[in-house]
C-alpha cells in the first residue's frame, strides 16, 4: 500500500481544488434555479476532466486515460468540497456502464447521453415477489412476437418506477431454457400502454419504492441488452456497479464527522456527550471499523492503480457488506445520542428518501435506510455466501434447480 503521491497527482489535486472554489456559484449564476446551477457546474467538470471521466466525449462524458489515482482524487475532492460531480442514480450509475460493456453502438448513442445529463431518468426492473435473492427464479415474461416483444407479468421494490422514464429489466424470453439460461435484459418505455405503477409506503413514511405490472406491454424487437437468453451475464455487470455505489467509504467517513459533532452537541448528565466513557468507547470502536474500511479502500485502490484486477474484485465484494454493516452501527449509536428527540423528528415528506437534512431527527431515517441497503444490491446473507464461497473458497451453498 503507497499512500504518497507523487508530485505530478499533487499538482492535478491543486488544480481541482481551484476549480471546486467555483461551488456555490456566484453572482447572476448563483440566481438560477439549484438545479440549473447543479447543472452548469457538472457540465464545467466534464469539459475540465473531471466529471464522467470513462466515458466517451461523444457520449457526454470527459473521456480521460484509465487512472485509480487521479478517479480517486476527484471523488473525494468533490465530497469535500460538497460539489455537483456526475449524476449517481440507476441510470448513471449502473445503466450507462452496462451499455458500454454491453450495449449495441445504437444503443449507446441513444441512450447514453440523456442519461448523463439526467433527462433519461431510469429505474431497475429485477426483483419479483417471488425472485429477490434467488433472482434467477423471476417469472416476468416476454415473448417475441414480430418484430416486438410482448410483456406481461409484475416487478416489485422497483425504486422510483413512479418517476422513471425507462426501465432496465429482467425478463424470461425461452421458458424451455434452464433457469439461467432463459433470461434476457430489455429496456422498456415506462409509458407504454400497459404498464402499471403503483408506490409501496416504506416505515419511513416515503414511497420511493413501487411494484410494477406489466399487461400485454409492447417494447421494439431491437431493445434487448446482449444476446437472448444472456441476460444473466448482463445483469451481474450492472449489480456490480450498484454493489460499488453502495459500498462508498468517502460518505462513511462523512457521517462518522457528523456524528463526532452530534456526541459535542448532546448532552448526557449536564456535560457533553462526548465526555461519558461509555460514548467514547462506542465511538472509538466504530472509527476503529471506519479505519478497518479505508485501510481496505486504500489496498483496492493500489491494486487498481497497478492494474491488478484480482486484488481489486474481492475486497470490493466485502465493501458493500462491511459498508453497510458499519452504516448501521454508525447511525445506531447516533440514534442513541438523539434518544426521545427520535419521537419528535418530522415527518418525512411523500417522494423523499430520508428525513430533513440538517435535523438530528434525520439521523433515524438514517438508520432505517442503513437496514434498507443492507439488502437491496443483494441482502448481506447472499454477501457472505459469495465471499465465503468465491474468495475462502468454502463449499458451495445448497440450490434450487
Ligand atoms: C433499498 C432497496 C432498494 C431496492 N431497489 C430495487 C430496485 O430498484 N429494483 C429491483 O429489482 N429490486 C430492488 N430491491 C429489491 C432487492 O434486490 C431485494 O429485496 C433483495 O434482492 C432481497 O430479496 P427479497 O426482498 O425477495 O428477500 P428474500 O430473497 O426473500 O430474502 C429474505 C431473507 O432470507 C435471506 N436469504 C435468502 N436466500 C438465502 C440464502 N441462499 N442463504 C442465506 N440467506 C438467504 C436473505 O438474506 C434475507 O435476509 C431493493 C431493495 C431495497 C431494500
């Protein structure tokens, strides 16, 4: 593990550290609306090289020489500073680099760059009622009738289908094949005739989360990613990009300063939280974690920088599981410190994901996210099994045919 950079890195960090100094915006600029200032500094970004950095410029993206270090830089430059860096929703995030592995060259000239610019808003169509963890099992049916495919069938925990204007989807194209084998990966219109969504309430209070039916919906014979029947080998290119968006240390070590400030802020006794050993001790344990997964960040990231791909893959797998497990015993204790103040956090608001920023009460709807991405992306059971299976190399867990 190096953690030095050379001078050369040193120089490219100052030079993005300058150009961030223009977040907020400023003057005339800063009168526009929060999304066209979001806007115009992300598009800033990608002309400096900043922003969708492995993305084709014809695609909207910066188009930048592969390079860890420099990737590495720029993410975490951009927390700091609290900027507007690339757009990290489903589409984004997961769709976009599918299509580059995957996607005709039409397919990517059409669909790439409204995603990036976020005027393509996608939503994920995997999960069934009765195909979560065992996914391979989903129902969802489409038939190649002429030169359309035909739909029917239901999708469930669709996160934001209600806002979507397309869905990524897995759906069962050859019945005969063996459960695998029988799957492709379509793109479907959200406003086709047939289509259904209707929202799931979380505890939360927010419904960001929809079950999704399909009657008789008509997509074009030519929206299918890969061949038919391998929208399996497909799908696990885009988990993988959704594991790694759920995985992020940078935002961990974030949430651990906030609730550093939350234990200053919070009194036990008369005196500060932050002085009662029994917090200290707590706190100390989940920085030693924190430590723990920055130290595993750091090792991905020397091997990535090298290019050693194996030294890469598995700790990126425990990432998620580590990650997510650590975001539950961080906003735990910080649930504990608010204490009854919990009962008085305001209600969330219909179509948030969480409760208002910059309110201790926003650390319980933290907490209940923290138990919800532990198992969306794969719940951490299925983690384990793939660790325990593909890295210790631990005989195999039982399957269904
Ligand atoms: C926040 C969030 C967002 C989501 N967004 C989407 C989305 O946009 N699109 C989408 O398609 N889906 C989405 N999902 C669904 C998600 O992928 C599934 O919930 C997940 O795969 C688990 O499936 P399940 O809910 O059917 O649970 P099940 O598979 O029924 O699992 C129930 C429990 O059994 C355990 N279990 C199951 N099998 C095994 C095994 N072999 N070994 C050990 N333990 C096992 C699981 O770990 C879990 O604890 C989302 C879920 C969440 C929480």
């Amino acid at each position: 593990m190096n953690l030095e950079y050379s001078e050369d890195v040193l120089a490219f960090r100052d030079e993005l550290r300058e150009f961030l100094e223009g977040w907020p915006l400023t003057g005339d600029e800063a009168k526009l609306a929060l999304e066209e200032q979001r806007r115009l500094f992300r598009e800033r970004g990608i002309e400096r090289g900043y922003v969708y950095r492995d993305m084709p410029k014809k695609f909207g993206g910066s188009e930048q020489p592969s390079d860890a270090v420099r990737d590495r830089i720029v993410k975490e430059e951009y927390l700091a500073a609290n900027a507007p860096g690339g757009l990290i929703g489903q589409g984004p995030g997961m769709l976009a680099p599918t299509l580059m592995e995957f996607g005709t060259p039409e397919q990517q000239e059409r669909f790439i760059p409204p995603t990036l610019a976020g005027d393509m808003r996608w939503c994920q169509g995997y999960s069934e009622p009765g195909a979560g963890s065992d996914l391979a099992s989903l129902q969802s049916r489409a038939d190649l009738v002429g030169d359309e495919w035909v739909i029917n069938g239901h999708k469930i925990w669709t996160t934001t289908a209600h806002e979507a204007d397309y869905m990524f989807g897995l759906f069962r194209t050859e019945p005969d094949a063996s459960k695998h084998a029988g799957i492709s990966y379509l793109l479907l219109d959200m406003k086709a005739p047939g289509i259904e969504v209707r929202p799931l309430k979380e505890m939360t209070g927010a419904a960001m989360f929809n079950e999704v039916f399909f009657t008789d919906v008509r997509a074009p014979a030519d929206h299918i990613v890969g061949k038919r029947g391998e929208g399996w080998q497909v799908s696990r290119a885009t988990l993988k990009h959704e594991r790694n968006l759920i995985g992020d240390p940078n935002a961990m070590h974030r949430a651990f300063r906030n609730l550093i400030d939350l234990a200053r802020r919070t009194k036990r006794g008369g005196r500060p939280a932050i002085e009662d050993p029994s917090v200290r001790q707590r706190l100390a344990e989940i920085e030693g974690y924190l430590l723990c997964q920055e130290f595993t960040g750091s090792r991905m990231f020397t091997a990535g920088a090298r290019g050693d791909h194996a030294g890469v893959v598995m700790p990126m797998m425990m990432m998620k599981l580590y990650g997510t497990d650590l975001q539950q015993l961080l906003t735990r204790a910080a649930c504990d410190l608010v204490g009854d103040g919990f009962l008085l956090a305001p209600t969330v608001e219909e179509g948030s994901h969480g409760g208002p920023q910059g309110t201790d009460g926003a650390w319980v709807s933290s907490y209940m996210n923290a138990i919800a991405v532990s198992i969306a992306g794969g719940a951490s059971n299925i983690q384990r099994n793939i660790i325990g299976e593909r890295a210790l190399g631990l005989p195999r867990d039982l399957r269904s045919a």
